[in-house]
C-alpha cells in the first residue's frame, strides 16, 4: 500500500513524484540539501514517520478513500475468486488507482507538517 | 480450504508455513515476541530488534520501500516492492526454510515463495498480548497474564451451567388436559380457508383514549413481538393467579393492585380471541398512569418515552414477585428484559498512554443519531475517481458516499471510535490525571429483539427549543448485527488476527445467529407536538397498517417510504413464518 514518504520535497508536480535517489554514502552530502534516505530515516528516528502515518490514516479514514479501497479489494476478490487471491496481486491492482486518488488537500496536509518537521529540526 | 475455529472462519497455512512450523515449532514465534513494538499508545504492533531501529533492506540498503519483511528465520531484513524489487523473494528462492516473514511494520506473516498472506494462531496470540499488556496496564504493576483481548467477561456472561434439551411428548392424559383448557387458535394448517381479504390472526384495532396513539403504535409492536407474544399466550403471566395473590397480600400499598403484566395478559387475551372489533386498553393506560405519575395526562406522550417506562413497570412488578435482583443482562428478572435486554460495551481509550478502561452496560434498545452524513464535501474529489475506476462500490457500505442515511449507516457510526472533545477529557488510572481519549461502542450480548430509536425529536435547553428532525431513513427487512458485536468491533482494531476476541467463543457456544428480521415498525409524521404515531406490522409475508382502530393491508412500498421512528427487528431463528400461501419471496435483496 502506497504510504506517505513516497512524496518528494522537489519542485516536482505532486502527482507523479520521481523514484528516489540510490543510496550514497558520499560524506559532502551532508553539506548539500538532505537527501530522500536522510529524511526518511530522520523522520522514523523522532517518531514523526509514525505521527505522520496515523495523520494520513485518520484523513484518509474521513473521506472515504479506505472505504474505497475495500470496496475495490471486495470487487477484484469477487471477480478472481477468494482463493485465488493474494495480497500482492491486491497491493498491484489498487495501488495506482489508491495513489490517484488521495485528495490534493490531504497531500498537501502532509506535505506541509514534513516541511515544518524539517524546519524545526534543521541543523 | 479453510477451517471453522469459533465459528470463524480461518486459512489454512500454505505448505511452506506448515513446513516451518513442523521444523521450527513456535520457537521462532516466540522470539519475536520480543520485537514486538506497540507505538503509539494502543495503536498498532511492529517489528523491530531494538525500539528506535532503521530497518534496511539487507541487499539494497534501502530503508523507505512501502513493505519491508523480515525472515522469521535467519532475522534478515528485505524490501518487497514487485515487480520491480524483491529481495525478500529472491532470499526465499535462494534459501530453502527461509520463505516466512514478517512485515515489520505492521507485524503480520508473509509467504514470500506463495507471495501472500499467512496466518499463525500462536503468533496471532503473541502480537495480540503484547497490544493488549499496553492498553491494560495500571500503575500498580498487575499485568494480564490471561491471553483474552481487553476487559473481563462481564458478571452475568459467566459460563452458566446448561441444562441439555429433552423432547416433550405429551401422553394422551396430558393431551386431554391442553385441549379440555384451551382455546385453540386459528388453525394455520387450513391454510386454503384464509381467502386474502381476511386479516391474520392476532391483528386488531386499538382505540384512541385522547392522544394516545403513543400507546397505542407501542402496543401493536409489541402483541406481535414473537417471544412476549409467546410468553402471554402460553399463560406464563396469569392475570388471575396474580391478582389474587396481590389480594391475599394486604400490604395497604395502592400500587400493589396495579400490575402492568396482568393487563398485558388481559390485552393478549382480547387482541387473539378473534374479535376484529376495536379494543379499548384502558386498564393498560390507567395502569401505566399508576406507574408513571408524571406522564399521567392526555397530552400526546413519545412514543420511545413510553416503550421504556413500560417494560420498566412490567419489571417493577414482575421483578419484585419473583424476587429476582435486578440481572437485566440475562433477562432473568423479567419477561421485559429477557426479550429486549442486550449488552453494550464501552472501551474508553486514553490517547497519552494507551490505557484502556471497559464498561458494560444493559440496554433495553439502542438510540441512534440522525445526523446529516460527516464529510459529504470531501466526497467531491472521490466521485471523480469514482468514474475512472470502473467498479460498484459496495453503496450500502460507504453510505456517506451516496447521501442516503441508512439504518447500517447509523449503526456504523454507533460503533465508531469517536474522539471525545477537550472538555470532556476521561480521568486515565494509568496516568493519573485527565486526559483525551478515545470512545468506542460495541454490542456485547444481542437481544431477542431489538428496538432501534432514531432520535428525531430534539430538545435543547441551550437554545430552549425543540424541534424535529424529518430527514429520511433506509431500513432493511433483513439485519446482520455481525459487524457491530464487540468480538467484531475488537478484531478490526488488532487487524488480521486468528484471535478468539471478546464474545467470540460465546457465541459460538450458544450458537446464536446475529441476523435479524424486521417485524414492526413504529412511524411519526407531522410535527413535534402535533403529530401522530402509526404502526406498520409484518406478519405473514405481508404488511399491515395500524393506525389506532383501523387496519389495513398495505404495500411494502409504503413502508419503505415511511419515516421510521422506532425499528423492531427479531433474532431470525425465532421469526416463525406462518403461512407462506402467497407466492412472495422471503429472500428481500433491498437492504
């Protein structure tokens, strides 16, 4: 299931967000702006990652995208039939149609509690 | 493919899990018990070797894949993201015994050689407790050692000791005896004699005493509510017993000569001798005046007000002569209760520390709010991708989606965690001190029957007004309960679990079904103090109307279309259908 930290802080459009950058362990990034992996895993040392997480969870709960998602699950397993079902053949069929469509005005939620989280906490 | 463990269903593991166990055993299981992480408080359980733990994945180092397991065997960590990267499955392939993970994030078994789901009671247990021991925790230091998920078994659900059925087969004495004493009742056999014209047995009219039609629409629900229409019929109040017993006793007490049961009985009498003409129950509403003082008047009266403070007086009364204390969980204190007592519980969950504190309580129906669907206004971005998407969603289910309130709609939200406002923080024993939290409803024990209450008269002594509230409601003929029983309730909050939560063995025991069937309906129209109550009844496969002392058959359409104010909906295994002459289908698809 798609989860929050798939959202880059670029000037990217906020749809379609690139994939992140390999994993380097060049000792001159850390002068240059955070990247991906140090956010991330800033993020999951303070416990903000998990914060966040429940967020977007509670949002996503009030506007009915979970439900959505059921419903989609409940459909696709009706078609293929229970047993022949498995939990990745769930996360491939509704995952682009889920990232679709979270509500512009949850992203942009998240998207600003990050910003804050790494302005407070900025070296 | 799957097997029946408390009359849930639960997957059989796939070979590779069966494999593991056979090898392994639950030693593996049980060691990560020690990496389970409950954060935050009361929420949900991860995996991690130590608390603060980056889990990375063993082959690409990469720490923000969406899904990252962790083979129960050798403890390594891998990224499953297909089609793209698996290490986790190529570690499978590459190592025979290593194909059971565990998602790290939200603590649940993964095949990766099948690519799906598995499921381990022990582990199952494991997580469970570990979730459990957070929310129930005191400053004292006691700790639940017993594997059961929150909360003791209330005082009255204990295992009672159960008396095994035996047939009866009445002897031809004991037969002479039944006929010699009774009347019999209309013979249902002759099926053919009941031409359509003529009205099933027990329906009668109800005159109007001035204003009370509140009575009135109550009382035609209940002659025709299956267990206390049994009870009457069967003679297990008798008027006559009673009233001469209330004689010998001159205790000097007035209210002792007032029995709401025995009028009760009188009434059932009367309404099923086979008499169409009107009744007049009078006795019962002067009765009732006795036991209600303060709603003694000929004003109009809420219907609801009046449902409770009757099975109230029937109580009061048969209560006392039984001298039975008041267990209105069981019912065993009264014919009231036993018919419509249920079980509700409360979990109030404090948001600082996770502790959680659980009530029961009695109920003899469940008031519902008739609130405007939360949130309508974010559905607008939904709906687009609604079309794109190409699949019915289940309508019924999200029905905020379609801006219909529905009776499921109302139970949903009965059972919803609700977050308590800031002025109404709960007193947390852990903390000591007042703190946010968060409530949630669930039903323990299910009636026989159950009276739903919309709350559509709204009083507010704030702005010092009332008002009503006419706003429409989809009810269904047919009702699972299912998704709102605690064990229902509690399994959605620990996720996938094989777990038998909080009611569950109960049930299964007792083997009581959580479908309902509609039987009556009681409805309001017009205004808050100038309206009127009509009853809709459903006997026979057909739809009667009640309204005072007219009856008349009428389509089920029309009761569709009513505004529903009081539902009574009876356990299905003790919905008798009577005669089925009519070719009407029982299966109703609208729900």
């Amino acid at each position: 299931m798609s989860h929050s930290h798939k959202l880059v802080i670029k000037r990217s459009s906020m749809s379609r967000p690139p994939p992140p950058p390999p994993p380097t362990t060049n000792k001159d990034q850390q002068h240059q702006n955070p990247s991906f992996q140090e956010i991330n895993i800033k993020l999951i040392q303070s416990g903000e990652k998990e914060r966040l997480k429940e967020l977007l969870r509670e949002r996503l709960l009030e506007c009915g995208w979970i439900d959505e998602m059921k419903a989609l699950c409940r459909a696709f397993t009706r078609k293929k039939g229970r047993n022949n079902v498995t939990v990745d053949d769930l996360v491939h069929v509704i995952s682009p149609k889920g990232r679709a469509s979270v509500p512009n005005s949850v992203k942009a939620e998240l998207l600003q509690r990050i910003r804050a989280f790494l302005a407070s906490t900025a070296d | 493919m799957s097997s029946k463990i408390s009359g849930r269903v639960s997957p059989q593991p796939c070979p590779h899990l069966l494999d593991f166990c056979s090898r392994n055993g639950s030693k593996p299981f049980r060691a990560l018990q020690d990496c389970i992480r409950v954060k935050p408080p009361g929420g949900r359980a991860a995996i991690r070797r130590e608390p603060f733990e980056v889990p990375r994945c063993g082959t690409c180092d990469e720490s923000s894949r969406p899904r990252l397991y962790a083979c129960v065997a050798c403890a390594a960590v891998f990224c499953h993201a297909p089609p793209i990267h698996s290490h986790a499955s190529a570690h499978a392939l590459s190592v025979p015994g290593h194909e059971i993970a565990v998602d790290v994030d939200r603590a649940e078994l993964f095949c990766c050689a099948c690519r799906d789901q598995v499921y381990d009671r022990d582990f199952d247990a494991a997580v469970v407790l570990a979730q459990t021991i957070t929310s129930t925790t005191s400053t004292s230091g006691s700790t639940v050692t017993q594997c059961k998920a929150t909360g003791s078994q209330p005082d009255n659900l204990r295992k009672r000791r159960r008396v095994d059925y035996s047939l009866w087969d009445p002897n031809s004495r004991e037969n002479a005896i039944i006929e010699n004493h009774s009347i019999p009742l209309h013979d249902a056999t002759n099926g053919s004699l009941i031409s359509s014209t003529e009205l099933p047995w027990g329906l009668r009219g109800l005159n109007n005493l001035g204003n009370t039609c509140f009575m009135n629409s109550v009382l035609q629900a209940l002659l025709h509510t299956p267990p206390l229409r049994n009870y009457f019929l069967s003679d297990r109040h008798n008027r006559y017993y009673c009233q001469q017993k209330n004689g010998a006793t001159r205790n000097g007490s007035k209210n002792s000569r007032f029995c709401l049961a025995c009028d009760m009985d009188a009434m059932f009498s009367a309404v099923f001798s086979g008499d169409r003409t009107p009744y007049s129950p009078a006795k019962f509403l002067h009765s009732w005046w006795q036991h209600a003082a303060n709603l003694a008047s000929y004003e109009q009266q809420d219907a609801h007000e009046f449902f409770i403070s009757m099975l109230d007086g029937i109580h009061e009364k048969v209560a006392k002569e039984k001298r039975k204390t008041h267990s209105p969980g069981t019912g065993d204190c009264c014919i009231a209760h036993r018919v419509f007592s249920g079980i509700l519980r409360s979990d109030v969950m404090c948001m600082a520390c996770g502790f959680t504190s659980t009530t029961y309580d009695p109920c003899l129906d469940i008031s519902l709010d008739l609130e405007p669907s939360q949130g309508v206004s974010g559905k607008s971005s939904l709906a687009k991708s609604n079309n794109s998407c190409n699949v019915e969603a289940d309508c019924t289910g999200s029905s905020q989606n379609c801006g219909i309130s529905t009776l499921k709609g109302c139970l949903e939200r009965f059972t919803r965690a609700e977050k308590l406002g800031s002025d109404q923080k709960f007193f947390c024993q852990k903390c000591q001190v007042r703190q946010e939290s968060l409530k949630q409803m669930s039903i323990r024990k299910l009636p026989l029957v159950s009276c739903f209450h919309i709350k559509r008269f709204e009083h507010s002594s704030i702005r010092r007004m009332s008002r009503k509230v006419d706003r429409y409601l989809q009810f269904p003929f047919s009702l699972d309960m299912a998704p709102y029983l605690s064990s229902s309730i509690l399994r959605s909050r620990f996720g996938n679990r094989i777990f038998p939560f909080d009611g569950d063995e109960q049930d299964a025991c007792n083997e009581v079904s959580s479908e309902f069937e509609l039987f009556a309906v009681v409805t309001h129209t017009g205004k808050l103090d100038a309206g009127h109550y009509v009853t809709y009844l459903r006997l026979s496969n057909h739809w009667y109307k009640c309204d005072d002392a007219w009856i008349t058959r009428v389509n089920e359409s029309i009761v569709l279309a009513a505004q529903g104010y009081m539902m009574f909906y009876v356990q299905k295994m003790l919905y008798y259908k009577a005669s089925e002459k009519q070719a009407a289908s029982w299966c109703d698809v609208r729900k």
